[in-house]
C-alpha cells in the first residue's frame, strides 16, 4: 500500500532522514526531555539535511515542493522513535508558520524570514490562544490598534508551542469588531521586539521535550509592515489554513498510532508468560488484529486525503473529520498497546510509555475532537444539497 503512495524520490530523501534521525535524533531525546527543550542545533542539522523548509521556495534556500509526501516522510521517520516533541515543533514551522508566510506573506516579509527558517536558524511560534479561550477565537482579546508608525499590541497568549525558543511568532488579534465579535489580524512579530515577554515554561502531561509558554504584550510596537494579509482578514486566513493543519495532526497521530503497533509486536514476541509467548495468547493476538486493521484503514483514508491536499482540492469538513477519527484512533490504539506491555509499558525507558502521555493533547490541539465534531454538523444541518447537483 505504502509503495503505491510514495515514489522513489520519497524512498531516497526517507533515507537522509532516517541518518538524521539516528544519528542526532534518538540519541537526545532524553536529553530534551530533562530539559524541556529541543536544542537548537538540531533545527540546523535537520536543515543541512533537506528535513526542514519543504514548501519554501527554493530562492529562499529551501526545497520549494509543494508535494506533502515529503513531509509525511518525515513524520513517520520521527514517530518510529516516538520524537512526538520534535515532530509536532517542526509542524509548526512547516505546516503553520510556513505555509502563511509562503501563502499571504509579502515579498519583503518573505525575503526576511524564510531564508532563516530553511537553514534551520529562525524557529516560529503561532500564537492564537488566550488564557480565556482557545475555541472560541472570535471571543479573542488580544488587541492591536493603529499608531502613526505601525501597530501596538496589548495582551497575552497561552499554551504557544516553540513559545519558549521562537524568534518569530504570528499573533492573532483583534483589530476591530462586528456584530459584537472580533475582527482579526495577524501580525509578524519578533520576539526581540521591546513590549515582548516570555512567561514561564509550563510543565505539561506529555511532549516534555518542547517548550510551551505563556507570552504577553504590553504595548508592543511594531511597524505596519508586520500585518500578514489584509487587515480584518486574519480569521478567513486560519480557516483556509485549518484544513492543512488538522490534516497534519490526522496524520502524526496515525503514525504514531502505527508506530506503537509495530514496538508492541516485537515487545509481545519477546516476551513470555505462563511459558508462552504473550502474542502466543489468543487475546493477545486478536487485539494486535484489530489494532493492525484499525490502522491500516485509516492510513488508506489518510493517504487519500493527502493527495487531495496535493491537489487543492481538500475540505475543511473532510479535514476535521481526519482529525478527530485519527487522534481518537491514536489514543485507543497506544492506550492497548501500553496494556500489553504490562508494567513495562508504564516505565519510561519504554517508547510506548512516552508515546501513551504524548498522545493525549492531540485531541485538544488544533482544534478539540467537539469543534470537528461541530465543525461537521452544521454542514449536515445545514441545507441540504440537491441530490442532482
Ligand atoms: C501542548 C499544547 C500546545 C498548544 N499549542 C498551541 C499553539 O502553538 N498555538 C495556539 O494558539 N494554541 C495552542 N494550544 C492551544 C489549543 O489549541 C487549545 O487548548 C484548544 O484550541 C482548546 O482551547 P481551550 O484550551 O481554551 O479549551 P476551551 O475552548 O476552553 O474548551 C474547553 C472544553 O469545552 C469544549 N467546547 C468548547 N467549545 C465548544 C462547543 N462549541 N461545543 C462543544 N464543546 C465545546 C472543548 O471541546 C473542551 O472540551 C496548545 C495546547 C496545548 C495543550
């Protein structure tokens, strides 16, 4: 199946990134972990070796491909050693904050941050969520109002992935209102901007190794060509880029699920009980069956859905209904396999135990299981389509 999806020239760069991975990936993941950081070097490395900076064009010094096979390479080659932390910053990067500048950014606007973020120098932050509401990004209070030289910004984000270490993160926020609701724009700011601030970094559940942070503005000046897009665009921007996002999720989530299927064979091979082998058991066996096929389907879903994104062609619906099916998928699947480790599966040195905490946020990122879930009921609610149409 998986040969059908990918081509020889996917198999070839599979194979830089699995050098990558093995040699400065899997043996820092620790190391990250303790630190609660992903070092810095890393995003150069990863860029020296084609892994980061797919989608940004090549006189920017990046690959300039728009086909996202590239990048689900890339995903799975982290998910196999279960780099959640790494994969999920890299998205980030490449799947957010690249694809808005590469999409509505300026030529100047382009010229300054994607040569950066191709050579693995400059790492980005999108930051949307407030400490009351992430759901609701209409309800948004973070504000910019209009100097004579640019923007000022007042307010604060939460839970801003790469919030800690970014050099530049995209902030919505409300620079006008109607029918009571905010109008939004989004905005390049440096973090080395005066009016800046970093909160801590907060200690979470799982994905240990990125950093999370709070961040504040307070009267935070930036010129006037740091609005991205048009003014009072910005919510119609993060919905024509929310179908490319939750397919991004949809996706690490099935690797990972997939990945925590393949540790679980060979753990349940090895391992006996009762003189047998636990994958001996019928029960054993039956539940990695329905695993395997579980995945399976979704992955052929998946691929579909990736190949429509190559084409344009994907939906918003068709991209919440991948993203709440396959992180639900996810947290069954590495919940049962976690089980058929036993008391193993809870210790840290095993992968399947990491990869057990590192799960759980994806139902809540990018959008909660019950917003894809609204998200595709109103669309069956609302009127119905002519069957002849
Ligand atoms: C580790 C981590 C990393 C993150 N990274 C980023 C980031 O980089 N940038 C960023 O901007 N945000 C980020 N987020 C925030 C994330 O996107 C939000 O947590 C998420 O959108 C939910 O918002 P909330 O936490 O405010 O929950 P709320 O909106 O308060 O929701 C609480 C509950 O109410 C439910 N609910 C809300 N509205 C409805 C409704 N209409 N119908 C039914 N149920 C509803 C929700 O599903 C949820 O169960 C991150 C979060 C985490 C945990």
């Amino acid at each position: 199946m998986t040969h059908c999806f990918y081509g020889n020239d996917h198999e070839d760069f599979r194979r830089t990134v699995r050098t990558l991975v093995e040699r400065s990936v899997t043996p820092k993941l620790e190391e990250w972990d303790e630190a609660r950081m992903i070092d810095r070097s890393l995003w150069k490395e990863a860029a020296r070796a084609g892994a980061v900076g797919l989608r940004i064009p090549e006189r920017f010094g990046g690959a300039g491909t728009d086909d996202y096979r590239f990048r689900c390479v890339v995903q799975e080659e982290l998910a196999e050693v279960g780099a959640a932390a790494l994969a999920s910053s890299i998205a980030i990067n490449e799947d957010i904050v690249g694809s808005y500048l590469t999409r509505f950014g300026t030529d100047e606007q382009q010229s300054r941050w994607l040569p950066g973020m191709a050579a693995g120098e400059v790492v980005t932050s999108i930051a949307m969520t407030e400490p009351g509401g992430g759901s609701d990004l209409r309800g948004m209070r973070t504000a910019a109002r209009r100097s004579r030289t640019g923007w000022v910004l007042d307010g604060a984000k939460t839970f801003i992935t790469n919030g800690y270490s970014s050099d530049l993160v995209i902030v919505a926020a409300r620079t006008g209102e109607h029918d009571g609701r905010a109008r939004l724009s989004l905005f390049l700011v440096p973090t080395d901007t005066p009016g800046f601030q970093r909160g801590r970094k907060l200690r979470k559940l799982g994905l240990h190794a990125q950093d999370t942070a709070e961040l504040f503005f307070d009267e935070l000046r930036v010129p006037a060509d740091a609005l991205l897009g048009e003014e009072g665009a910005g919510f119609e921007q993060l919905t024509a880029q929310l179908p490319l996002e939750r397919l991004s999720i949809a996706w690490r989530a099935m690797v990972a699920a997939e990945a925590a299927v393949r540790w679980t064979v060979d753990y349940t091979r090895e391992r006996t009980a009762f003189g047998q082998r636990i994958i001996d058991f019928q029960h054993t066996r039956f539940r990695l069956a329905e695993l395997t096929t579980e995945v399976e389907v979704t992955r052929s879903h998946l691929e579909r859905l990736i190949l429509e994104l190559n084409e344009g062609t994907l939906t918003a619906v068709s991209g919440a209904k991948a993203k709440w099916w396959a992180t639900e998928l996810q947290n069954r699947v590495v919940a049962a396999c976690l089980q058929l480790h036993g008391g193993y599966g809870y210790m840290e040195e095993y992968k399947i135990s990491r990869a057990y905490a590192d799960a759980r946020v994806q139902t809540l990122v990018g959008g909660t299981t019950e917003i894809m879930k609204d998200i595709i009921g109103r669309g069956l609610a609302g009127p119905r389509p002519r069957r002849d149409a």
